[in-house]
C-alpha cells in the first residue's frame, strides 16, 4: 500500500531559494511565472559554424556517434534561438523540436540539455567546448524555459494556462541533467541556483499524491514514468529526504497503476508499441540503473512477458511484425532485426542482464557495432537531422552505457519466446476494469492474435488481427485507424466491423473456456463475437492447421483480409489468375492460393465469387519486400472462409 507523505510547502522551498540567490520574479499575464529567473545579461553573438569536413566521423568513439548528427546541427539550432526581441528572448525558434512551435510551449526548449552538453563536455571532435557565444544563448534559452514554469511548479505545453504532465515530467530530466552540465562546467551559478529551485517546484507538483495526473489507473504511463525518471536524476544533484520519499512512494503506485493486468502500459487505457517500448521502456530502465528499483525491474519483466505475445518473428530473420492493430495511439508495424543509431531504445538495454527475455527485441551487441563501424567509415561529415526530427532523448541517452544482448544471448531469447517455446497454446489476458480481453493461440501450424471488448480508443480495431506461420511467417496484419487495411466484414456503407467493441463468448472445441491462462490440446478454440446491434455475427474457429471465419449477416458483406506478401511468393487465385506484387488483382474464383518458402497456404470461401487484390503503399522492415496487399472478397452476406496453413 502506498504511503502517505506529508506535503511540502512550496513557499518554503520557493521562499528559500529566493532568499539563498536573491533573485528577481515577476508574473507573466497569460498565467506563467518568471519566479527565481534572473534575465540573461547577453551579448548574444552568433555561434560560429562549424569548420570544413566536421564533424568527422571517424574521431567520434562508437557510444558517442549519436553525438555526431546534433553537432552538424547545433550552430543552426543555437543561432535559431530569439535574442532580438524582448518579449520571447531565448525562445528555441527555428522549429527544431516539438510543436507547436510557440515561445509557451515549453516542450520546445528541451535542447537546452543538447547546447549545455556542448558546452561542458571536451572531445577531440567538439569545437565548442567553453565556447562564450553557446554560453550565452543557452543563458536566454534556459531565462525564457524557466520563465514558463507555473507557480505550481508545472511548465505549459500546447496552452499557456496548461499544467502539462508531458512538459513537466520529460522537462525536469532535461533540466536535471543540464544542471549536471552547468556544474561540471563551473558555469552560469546564477542560473544554477533557478534551475535547482525550477526543479524543486516542479518535483513538489509532479509527486504530490493529489495530482489529478495520479488517478488510477495512470493513464499516458510514459509521462508519469518520465517524470519520475526526472526527479531520481534531480534528486542526485538536489538532496531532499522528503521528495525521494515521495518519489519512492509514485515508483511503487506507477508500477501498481499504470500498468495493466495484462502487462502493458496504459497509453492511455490501452497498449502502444511506441510508446510502451521506445519510450516507457528507457525511462524506468534510467531510474533502474540510478537507483537499483526493484518496482521497475519487476514492471520491466511483466511487460517482456506480455510484449513475446505481441511481436512474431519473420522466419528468414529479417525482422518482427507487431500486433499494431491494437496499438492505442502510434502505428509501430515492425522492428528490424539490426536497427542502427539512432535508436531510442538504447536505455532499455540496461534491463537484459537482468530480463534475458528482452534480449529478443534489441539489436545484438555485435550487429550494432557492426552498423557503427559502417557508420565512421561513410565518407564525408556527419549529417544533421531535419527539423522536427531531432530529439534531446537520443543524446540524453547517449550519456549511459549500454548492455545489448550477445548474437548468442539473442538467439536464446528469441527461441523462449512463446509462440516459438512452445507449438500448442491458448492464452487470453485480460484487463476486466477496462473490459479489454487479449486472446494469442499457437497451433502447430499457426499462431493469431484477436481482440476484443471495449476498445481504448478510436484507432485500436478489434477481432483478429495478426496470422502467423512457423515456416512462412507472418501472413495477416491488420492495420491501426484504417478500415481498409484490418480483417473483418465491411458492411455496405464501407465501415468494418473492427472499427467497433465487439465482445466474444470463447469455447475449448464443445465447452465454455472460462479464461484459464493456457489451454493446450487437439480441441479448436471457438470465438463468437459480432456488431452489438446484430449486423453481423462471426464465429472463428482456430484448429491445428486452420482458421476459419464463418461470418452472417443481415445484408451483403465484403469478406477482407489485409495480407502480408513477400515479394518472392507465388500467389494466385484458383482459376488460374496469377497476382503480381505490387499491383491490383482481379479474378471470378473461390480461393486463393500464396506458396512462400515451401509452404503452401490456401484461403478458401467456397464458392465463385468477384475477388480482388489490392495493393497498397504499406510496406514491412527495411528493403520493402513485404507489402499489405487486401483480399478483399463481396459476398450476400453468409460466407465461409478456410485459411489452411500448409
């Protein structure tokens, strides 16, 4: 049970500073505060550029490439910072990072870490080191980002007047670690002192156990996570026994609230393979390896757990397609086998040693060196991001070590995962306060992944939505926010069942399956589910080798399955019309037939009906050989289809 803490009083800690470094405040009109901020004191004259052929890659050592990039890029963002007008002086314009791109979103000035890290650090490769020109516009960029702190201590993102969980939580560990930069550098003692009482006020907000942005269960985990990996780097340079016990306190209520049943993170009721794994993921991997938590190491192993259900394997090793039909907010559709810099998530790296299992969604330690190696011999300087497409996470990160699997340690991790572990399994997880049931059957010859319930929100679709075979690979994704690119019947006016709650009834062959976690043997699992306003009525049969979808209807329906096609596969429908990758189909037949690595597996409905293919722009792990092509099958509304899987 989580402990009650007694408040802190924010006059005393503001008081306090304020008194400590006598400093000026006054109050902007749209609601921000400007307490403790004395104002820059300038010049601010331009950063120079950066010499001819920099910065060269082959000085950078392998942990510090991802340094390279935002050093092409740091004398354009330092230079787009205001300091020719008073009223957003230091405001990180130039639309480098974040929208909207206005001098009250604080989420904007988070690249004061990227300049301060610049300044304080010595490399070979770093022209500017102690440079006095990046000194002081990081000096109006910090005056002007802590002059959007509320009085409450939170900072606005998309809204003045806001109290931005996101802009408060990802804010303090870029302030934290800016003020770690500031103090190795001996630099800015004025602005340190704001910085600390900035972060103080901030932590005081974000750890108050009444913050709306604590109910239960937390939604957009990432962001509590955030802030809590902040004020653990916060509470590292600023000691205060009452906040670290707050702090521990929100560690053990995220980890019992923010987390499903299930094993996901809730984003915001519902899984997101963004936000879950490349976001969440490195945030509590960072409080992790500050502070040794064992709440996050045991969040870390749920979720590993829950995530081997949700990532298949392609059989040539290529990569893995995910479940992103049930993807709440970001459209993640597959992760590479050998992903290089920049990856953000580096961070979660750390927890492998103690999770083996994660080793099977991380490039192996040698793979990444390899794609390292490739990168320092490139010729020519490294090459900045595009605006908008830079981030302060990758360099942040880039200050911890790593610990990527061996090519050894993946391997194992990816044979223990559990539709590769075993052949013969039915699991459903559920999360009953939010009426979401998550149902993964393996059969020999197949593994399917189905929702259904109460969807989190508009773009998850339910019914089945991922179709994978050991040999062949992945066969059938369903697409997130899209009716066209997910399984299930369309109705005449275009929409899809999917794009709806549809609950189900589950059975084990002839008897009610009431949830028992794994249920093996020769018995199929039957799933009935439909439109709530009896539309449409669906029974899927899943049996050792086949999936069978016998829909009903109340008029004429589309039968529609977004395929997975190689570009090597050998597909056509059964009278004889071949389908090409890459282009539309059309064929009056009763099946189809895609021959891929030795296996053949046919999908038939059973009668001649006008089928077509359409290909669409999708495409699946790097190269594009993978392509969502949508079978797509108009019939009077009672149909029968057999995916036999070889």
């Amino acid at each position: 049970m989580a402990r009650q803490l007694r408040s802190v009083s924010r006059r005393a800690v503001v008081g306090g500073a304020l008194g400590a470094a006598g400093l000026l405040g006054t109050r902007w009109a749209d609601g921000t505060a400007q307490a403790a901020v004395p104002p820059p004191r300038g010049p601010f004259p331009p950063l120079a550029p950066l010499p001819h052929g920099a910065p060269v890659r082959s000085l950078f050592t392998p942990l510090e490439q991802r340094f390279g990039p935002y050093l092409a890029i740091l004398p354009g963002m330092t230079n787009d910072i205001v300091v020719d007008d008073p009223a957003t002086l230091g405001f990180m314009g130039g639309g480098w990072w974040r929208t909207p791109n206005n001098a009250t979103n604080a989420r904007v000035q988070e690249h004061v870490f990227t300049l301060s890290w610049f300044h304080a650090n010595a490399r070979r490769w770093n022209p500017y080191t102690g440079n006095a020109a990046l000194l002081s516009r990081l000096d109006a960029a910090l005056s002007h980002y802590l002059g959007l702190q509320h009085p409450d201590g939170s900072w606005p993102e998309y809204s003045p007047g806001e109290e931005s969980k996101a802009a408060t939580g990802f804010g303090m560990g870029y302030l934290a670690k800016t003020l770690a930069n500031l103090r190795q550098a001996r630099a800015l003692a004025p602005r340190r002192a704001a910085i600390e009482s900035a972060l103080r006020q901030g932590m005081t907000w974000f750890l108050d156990p009444a913050n709306a942005i604590w109910k239960s269960p937390v939604n957009y985990a990432n962001q509590n996570a955030a802030g809590l990996a902040g004020a653990t780097k916060s509470l590292r340079l600023i000691h205060d026994r009452e906040l670290a016990a707050r702090l521990e306190d929100r560690i053990e209520y995220l980890a019992a609230n923010g987390q499903s049943p299930a094993g996901f993170f809730y984003e915001p009721s519902g899984m997101d393979i963004d936000y879950n794994f490349e976001v969440l993921m490195p945030e509590i991997a960072e409080i992790h390896h500050l502070t040794g938590n064992r709440a996050v190491l045991g969040m870390a192993r749920r979720f590993a757990d829950w995530f081997g259900y949700n990532v298949v394997r392609e059989p040539d090793g290529s990569g893995s397609l995910t479940y992103v039909a049930m993807s709440a907010r970001t459209g993640v559709a597959y992760y590479d086998d050998v992903v290089p810099d920049p990856d953000r998530t580096n961070l979660g790296s750390l927890f492998v040693p103690h999770i083996p299992d994660l080793g099977a969604f991380f490039t192996s330690a040698e793979d990444r060196a390899r794609t390292r190696a490739e990168w320092a011999a490139v010729p020519g300087p490294a090459i900045g991001p595009a605006k908008q497409d830079t981030s302060p996470r990758i360099i942040t990160h880039a200050t911890y070590p790593e610990a990527f699997p061996s090519k050894r340690a993946k391997a194992a991790a990816v044979k223990h995962l559990p539709y590769l572990r075993r052949d013969d399994f039915a699991v459903r997880r559920e999360d009953t306060a939010l009426d979401q049931t998550y149902l993964y059957v393996r059969r020999p010859a197949l593994y399917l992944a189905s929702f259904f319930g109460t969807r989190p929100t508009k773009d998850v679709r339910t019914g089945p939505g991922l179709l994978w075979h050991p040999a062949a690979g992945t066969l059938v994704q369903s697409q997130r926010a899209s009716d066209t690119q997910v399984w299930g019947s369309v109705l005449a006016n275009g929409n899809v069942e999917a794009h709806s709650d549809m609950h189900a009834t589950y059975r084990i062959g002839d008897r009610a399956w009431d949830g028992g976690d794994t249920v093996p043997g020769a018995s199929p699992v039957v799933v009935a589910y439909g439109l709530p306003d009896g539309r449409t009525h669906t029974v899927l049969t899943l049996g050792r080798t086949s999936v069978t979808r016998a829909v009903r209807g109340t008029a004429g329906l589309t039968e529609q399955v977004p395929l997975v096609l190689l570009d090597t596969d050998d597909v056509r429908f059964t009278d004889g019309t071949p389908v090409t990758h890459g282009a539309d189909s059309h064929a009056s037949a009763d099946g189809l037939v895609i021959r891929r690595a030795g296996v053949s597996i046919a999908i038939d409905w059973g009668t001649r009906l006008a089928a077509s293919i359409e290909a669409t722009s999708v495409t699946l792990l790097r190269g594009g050989a993978r392509r969502i092509h949508v079978l797509r099958v108009p019939h009077g509304g009672t149909l029968t289809t057999v995916i036999r899987m070889g």
